[in-house]
C-alpha cells in the first residue's frame, strides 16, 4: 500500500504551492506594514493613525499611503493595519484603566473592518 504523499496529485501540489504564494506575499506585506507604522502612534478616539510626519491618516488612508510607496495589494495591506491595531501597536505611559479604555476604543474602530473582511 502507498503512503498518503506518495499519491500526490498535481493539483494537490498547485494548491500547496499557491497557498505557500499565498503566505509568502501575506508575509511581505506584513513587513510592508511593520516597517511604514514603526514610527506610528493611535489616537483611537479620533481613529486615526499619526505617522511621524504628522499626518493624521484613517485605517483607509494609512493602506492608500503604504500601497503607494510598496505597490503591495491595497487589500491585503488594509487587512494588516487592522492586524497591527488590534495585536501589535502598544501604547506608552497608560495606566491599567487606561488601557483597558483604549482597548475597548480599538476594539470598537476595528469591528467593521474585521466584518467585512
């Protein structure tokens, strides 16, 4: 009896290295992501994202921004901005009360992108 990967088919093989595409562009563009926000900081009450130039930008104008300076896929860097407020920027100096309000603010601008994607 043949083992399991022995009995590969083509198609089994297009969809392992398409989904391997898949996770290789996803990562570029995370890095994309990282690196254009290093310097960013949140105002969460007024949902947007301060860049270090001073620019104010929302979820939507921050990926137009990055997906001109990367061409990387409007889409997918959206996704990854929503990814990065919701798991990844931290904010300085807030006290555990603080936070928690932050959170909930964050929580709040996120729900819709996080519905429609």
């Amino acid at each position: 009896m043949k083992r399991r990967n022995q009995q590969r088919t083509a198609g089994e093989d297009a969809i392992d290295r398409d989904l391997d595409d898949g996770l290789r562009r996803s990562e570029q563009v995370l890095l994309e992501v990282l690196e254009a926000l290093e310097n960013a900081s949140v105002d969460p009450l007024e949902r947007k994202i301060l860049w270090a130039d001073g620019s104010r930008l929302s979820v939507e104008d921050t990926a137009r921004r990055i997906h001109a300076q990367s061409g990387m896929p409007l889409e997918s860097i959206e996704s990854h901005v929503v990814g990065w407020l919701e798991m990844i920027y931290e904010p300085h100096g807030l006290n555990e009360h603080e936070m928690e309000e932050f959170e909930i603010l964050i929580e709040q601008w996120i729900t819709p992108y996080e519905e429609a994607l």
